[in-house]
C-alpha cells in the first residue's frame, strides 16, 4: 500500500515537532472519566504515564502548562464536582497552573484558551490527553486554525473501539491510529512518544 503526501507537506509546513522549552503544553480531559466505567479507555494508564513524564518536563523546562476539563453536569461521567470528574492525580494541576473547562469538543470553543495563550505569547503548542479522535483531534484542528504551531505527543493519548458505519467494528488502536493519521495530514507534526519530543 503506498501513502499519499500531507497536505503538510503540499503547503510547505514541515513535520518537524515543536521543541518542548519553546511552546506551552496542553493536557486536554486527563480525568479519571477515562479510568474506569463507561469511559474506560485501552491503554489509558500507560497514556497517563506519559502524560505525567510529558508534565515533569515541562515543569523542568519552565513553560507554561494549561489543563483543559470537561464538564457535562452533575451526574454524568464528567461530572467535575464528583470523583468521576477530576482530574488523575498523577497529573493534578500545581497552584500557578490554569484549569479551564469546556463543554465542547474543541478546548478553544466558547473557553478563554486562546486569549491565555495570546497573553503567554504562546504560539506554538504540544497536547496531550484523551481521547485521541474526539477532544485532542478536535483542539489540535482548532489550534490550527487560529495560527498555533501545533504537536500532538501519541503515546500521552488514547482512545476506545468504535463502530464503523458499516457495522465493521474498529478496535482501539485502530481508531487511535487513524486519528493522528488525519491531523498529522496537516494539522499537527505527531511524535510516537515524549522521548521524541526536542526539548
């Protein structure tokens, strides 16, 4: 099977990783959603390992670290208020660091992301977080699409199986695959994991 060229590589962007001590680092829904019930991801707390080494270095290098929460109300399993909600403890927030929530998709839609990272002088961005094709997919795009310079680190995310149109049903990996497959088309450079990431 042969590959097509990126619309990256069509419009001259490279696919060259931003440089960790240079950007601000997103952790997008690092919640304990993700870790047990419905929500339950594959591979979810070896993602949240990276996670936490991706977090560890950039407190080390000194850059600005925001944590992105979803809230979908009292009950549900983004429930912010209750156990469910919070964010892993592997990779809570320290005082100085920004929690923002969002109830979309994208970390940009109706937040105040974009005017903290303009008030930073943050153009460039590496994410992390869950899931893969859903919230990371979709702040990935809209980074992209309000001028940041933006890298995803694969190995600090992950995803669930879904089911195809067609009734096929697509494993995890899969999905996951295919998902930075399409922002890495032209969205974001993607790095297998933080070791790969320049510092």
């Amino acid at each position: 099977m042969t590959t097509s060229v990126t619309l990256r590589e069509l419009l001259g962007l490279e696919h060259t990783p931003n440089k960790l001590s240079e950007s601000a680092l997103v952790l997008i829904d690092c919640q304990n959603t993700y870790r047990e019930g419905v929500m339950q991801l594959e591979g979810v707390e070896d993602a949240l390992l990276e996670a936490q080494k991706l977090l560890e270095k950039a407190r080390q290098a000194g850059i600005p670290v925001i944590h992105i929460q979803h809230d979908t109300g009292e009950g549900t399993p983004y429930d912010i208020k209750a156990p469910i909600g919070q964010i892993a403890d592997i990779v809570k927030p320290m005082n100085d660091e920004p929690v923002i929530t969002k109830q979309f998709p994208n970390a940009f839609v109706q937040t105040d992301l974009e005017a903290q990272l303009k008030q930073m002088g943050c153009k460039k961005l590496v994410l992390a977080g869950f899931m893969t094709h859903m919230c990371v997919n979709s702040t990935a795009h809209g980074a992209f699409n309000l001028g940041f310079d933006v890298t995803v680190v694969a190995s600090a995310t992950a995803t669930r199986a879904l089911q195809a149109d067609n009734g096929k049903a697509l494993s995890a990996q899969a999905v996951h695959e295919g998902a930075l497959a399409s922002t890495r088309d032209l969205y974001a450079a993607v790095v297998d994991n933080v070791d790969d990431l320049p510092v």
